[in-house]
C-alpha cells in the first residue's frame, strides 16, 4: 500500500487530531519551514511568504472577480515586541492594500496581537488596526482561534465594535456555546463570519461529529440570514452553499446581502460557479512566514490534502534521485 492510500484508510477524526496536534510542534515547524519541497507544496494555500508576493496574488484574484480578505499569518505571540511587529505587519499590509486598490480587508489572530501576554495590550493593538483600516473604508475580522480564547476575543471585539463598526468576528459552529453567541452578536449589530472550525475542541464545549457540526452550521446560517446582517458564509461544502442559496430566494434577501468565503486555493470551482451566478465570493489569503500551523489545521479538514501533499513530496524526492 503506497503512502497515499495509508493516508485515506487512517480514521477522519483520528487524522484530524494528529495533524491538530502536529500543528503546534515547533520543533516540527521548524523542519518543514526549512524543508523546500514543503515550501512548494504550501504554496497551494498560502499567497506567499511575504507582502510583495502576496500582492500579485490579490491582483489576481480581483481580476477573476473575487472579493479578498488577508491574514498576515501568526498567533501565540510571547512577548510585547512580537506583538508590536505583527501590528506593524498589519498596518504595512492595510497601507499597501490601499495603494494598490486591492480590497482593504484583513483577518487578525488576536493571539499574535498579545491576547496571551494582556489584554489591554492586545487592545491596544487591534484598535490602531481597526482605526487605521477604518481611515482608508477597510473592514477588520477577528478570527475565532481554540475555545480557550472565545470569551476574551468576543469580550475585545464588544468593547472595539462599540466605537468602531467596521469591525465583525468568526462564529464557529463547531462550538455548543455559539448559538448564544450569535444571538448577542445580532443584537449588537456586529457582522458574523461563520465556518465550522478547524481546533480538536473537548466534546464538553464541541460537537464532535461532522453530522453534528453541519446542522449546526445550516441553524446558525439560517439566524444569521433571516437577521440580515450581511454574514460571510464560510464553507466549501455545495449541499450547505445550495441551502443558503433557497434560504435566501423564500426570503426575498438580495444577495449583495451577504457573501460565501472560501480558503485560497480550495475549491475553485465552486468559487467560480458562484461568481457567474452572481453571488459575492471572497477568499482568505494568508501569507507570511509563519505558516505551519495553518498549514497543518488546512491538512487536518481534508485528509485527501495530506495525499496531495505526499504525493508531491514523493514525486520530488524521485526527482532528486534521478538527478543524481
């Protein structure tokens, strides 16, 4: 059995907690980061390593019709100095966005801007972005990082959208506490994007099933569309994207009032599909150095990516051996 076919026969979940739990191996970061066929082979998912080769990506993906939202990879800061130079990373990109009349969108990681080392800091931090987006018309997200971290990002995100609405978070549906928070985030007028997740979450806080967290999902969808606060949906799945297409026609919705979201480099053509039909798509582009554990949370949704991957490392290295 080759080593693609061992990939497919491993248990989904049993899979997706391995590779969970590789992506927080730094010493495993380290050696991949290094490793130059990974390099190629991550360039499915990530625009780049830097801001310069990002841009063009962008530039792309606006011609092809498409929406786009940044995120300058990173998370998990230990120190001031780290967090100060993500927001530096982040103002640079919001700047460059603006000059280059590329969409001046951009998802942050609150945990690469201090979350764990202060609040106030991290505070701080979000607040120069979200101004300095607000001064050019941008938006700004908060990503939704483990459940160890929802109650203090929604708690940032409430104090920064109460002066500042352009300002919206992720929802996961995977989480049992969101259907709660969905409805707070209404009331408040706040813009929801809304995916699955991508942790090894406890089954205390978590569905653990797909079957579970897609009718989640499809609830939470549903809310958000009959409240018409312009959600971003977030999936790849057609059954879901099909659903959220006749919710919104009964309901009469315009569909310039909301957007599906998708990953770079997945599904495009659904993406496309999509963007014929008239429909907003807008793709989350990451770049930076620091994607190894994007990486691996992007390998860990779809084993059939661990097979892409290996099959790629397996063709190189034949490859190399030949040019001996």
């Amino acid at each position: 059995m080759g080593i693609a076919e061992t990939v497919r026969v491993l248990p989904h979940r049993t899979m997706r907690s391995f590779l969970i739990s590789l992506s927080r191996r730094r010493s495993l970061a380290r050696i991949a980061m290094g490793t130059p066929v990974t390099r190629t082979v991550v360039a499915r998912f990530v625009a780049g390593e830097t801001l310069g080769e990002a841009l063009p990506a962008l530039a792309e993906l606006k011609r092809a019709g498409l929406r786009t939202t940044v995120d300058v990879l990173g998370e998990s800061v230990t120190s001031s100095d780290q967090a100060a130079a993500a927001t530096q990373s982040y103002l640079a990109t919001l700047a460059a966005l603006s000059g280059a009349g590329l969409d001046v969108n951009v998802s942050v990681k609150l945990t690469a801007l201090g979350l764990e080392i202060g609040r106030n800091l991290c505070r701080d931090n979000v607040t120069r972005i979200v101004e300095s987006a607000e001064s050019m018309g941008g938006f700004v997200r908060f990503d939704m990082e483990d459940h160890t971290k929802t109650e203090a990002t929604l708690d940032i995100w409430r104090d920064v959208h109460a002066t500042h609405p352009n300002v919206g978070l992720v929802i996961q549906s995977a989480l049992r506490r969101s259907s709660a928070d969905v409805d707070r985030i209404i009331a408040a007028g706040g813009r929801v994007r809304l995916c699955k997740g991508a942790y090894d979450e406890p089954p205390t806080v978590a569905y653990r099933t797909k079957r579970a967290v897609d009718a989640n999902y499809v609830r939470l969808m549903d809310r958000l569309l009959r409240a018409d606060v312009y959600p971003a949906l977030a999936t790849h799945d057609p059954r879901i994207i099909s659903r959220a297409i006749e919710t919104a026609e009964i309901m009469g919705l315009p569909r310039d009032r909301f957007e599906f979201q998708m990953l770079y480099g997945v599904r495009r053509d659904l993406q496309r599909m999509l963007v014929d039909r008239g429909y907003t798509v807008r793709i989350y582009v990451p770049y930076g150095r620091e994607w190894y554990p994007y990486f691996m949370r992007r390998l860990a949704e779809r084993p059939a990516n661990v097979g892409f991957m290996l099959r790629a490392v397996v063709k190189e290295e034949g490859r190399r051996l030949r040019g001996k």
